[in-house]
C-alpha cells in the first residue's frame, strides 16, 4: 500500500491477507534490551507490510486485539509526519542499509482520536540474506496523548491563520499586530514544532492533534489552548 492517509476512522484491514494464528514474535528482543513489560510488537510481512502476528501490547492503542489486527496493512494504521516517509525507511531497512530505525508516529484509537507514539523498526533476515519480514516495536507516548502541545492564545490564532493560508500582511492586519510580531511567533513555533517552515508547522500541527476535525477555517482545540 503506497498511501499513509487514514480513509476513516477506522485503519483499513487487508482482506486478501490470512490471519495467522497468534503467535509471540520471536528472534531480536526489545530494542536496545529493554522489553516492555507488556510486549508491543508487531511482525509485519515484507512488500506490503501486513501485520501478521501481534503481542496485544501493540494492538490496544488501535482498540484491536492481537488477533483482530492481523491482515491491517502497517501504513494505514500508522502515519508519520512527512508523508512517505515510513515506506521509504521500510524499503531502506529491507535493502539493507542499517539494522533498524526509530520514527515518530501518528495513529488512531478504537474512538477515531488521534495518539502519538514511536516505532522502531527491525530487519528480520533469512540465512541467505534476503528479508523475511520485520519486527516493529510501538511505544506510545502518554505525554502526548494526555496533554500535548499548548500554545497560548494568540500563538493558536496565528496557527490556525497559517493553516488557512493566510499571508504575513493578512495576520499581522487581523491580529493588530507588526509583521514583525507574526513573524517572530512563528518563527517561535517552528522551532518549539521542530520542523522549517510554514506548510511543514501546519503538517506538524495536524499530526499532533491540534485541530478541531472536520473545522473550516481551521481551529486549535480548547484544550491545546491556555
């Protein structure tokens, strides 16, 4: 699957993958040697990336169970925040450049909200050489899920601006304020966003669960406002 967009609220199942039985995934441990004390990982196959077996540490942030989340498809349960990104690491891993990668995610609970996590990706290989499929370890961060980004409540109107596509001279005359003034608090959320510019903030910002869904024009959520 080439996509990384969630069609629904719900991540789409592949129904020509068989559910295995379940089994626990074997072979490379946790990374870095330190395992979970609920395991939260996942074989997945190589090429289309199914999920074919999973510790139910892994599949309780999707509201699935270990067996349920066997034949969904790994990219449209998980996104990260440059689109691509994700099939392009997997492809890396299986040509063998590195033995694992660590990315920041996005995926969706069984209610359709938003949560953050990070997966680490590890190579399983055949004694020829060649990639039999890979172990990907999810760890969710709870920081994000229970609080997330804050911004005050002028940063959130210039968030949501930048989002709506409005330029510099169009905020700076809404929000009363000096071009200079737009540009400095954006320039102070692409650093605290970590990202390098505008369409980027607002990627960023949507991975992160800032905005009210299904909102136009765009709008911070209360609770990332104080």
């Amino acid at each position: 699957m080439a996509t990384t967009s969630f069609p629904d609220a719900s991540p789409r199942k592949n129904k020509k993958a068989a559910a295995p039985a379940r089994r626990a995934p074997t072979g490379n441990g946790a990374p870095d040697g330190a395992a979970p004390a609920d395991p939260c990982r996942a074989h997945v196959s190589p090429g289309d990336l199914v999920v074919t077996a999973a510790d139910p540490g892994f599949a309780r942030p999707f509201g699935l169970s270990a067996d349920d989340i066997c034949g969904y498809g790994l990219l449209d349960l998980l996104r990260s925040p440059v689109p691509a990104r994700l099939r392009e690491k997997f492809t890396a891993l299986s040509s063998g450049s590195g033995r694992r990668f660590r990315e920041r995610v996005t995926g969706k609970d069984g209610t359709g909200r938003d949560f953050q996590a990070e997966i680490t990706g590890v190579a399983v290989r055949k004694p020829s050489g060649e990639t039999a499929g890979f172990i990907v370890f999810l760890r969710r961060s709870e920081d994000a899920v229970s609080a997330g980004p804050v911004l005050d409540a002028l940063d959130a109107q210039v968030l949501e601006g930048v989002a709506g596509g409005e330029s510099t001279v169009q905020l700076a005359s809404r929000l009363y304020l000096s071009r200079q003034g737009i540009e400095y608090r954006v320039g102070q959320m692409l650093r605290r966003f970590e990202v390098s510019n505008r369409p980027a903030l607002v990627a960023r910002a949507h991975a992160l669960g800032m905005f009210a869904a299904g909102q136009w024009p765009p709008r911070v959520l209360p609770e990332r406002v104080r």
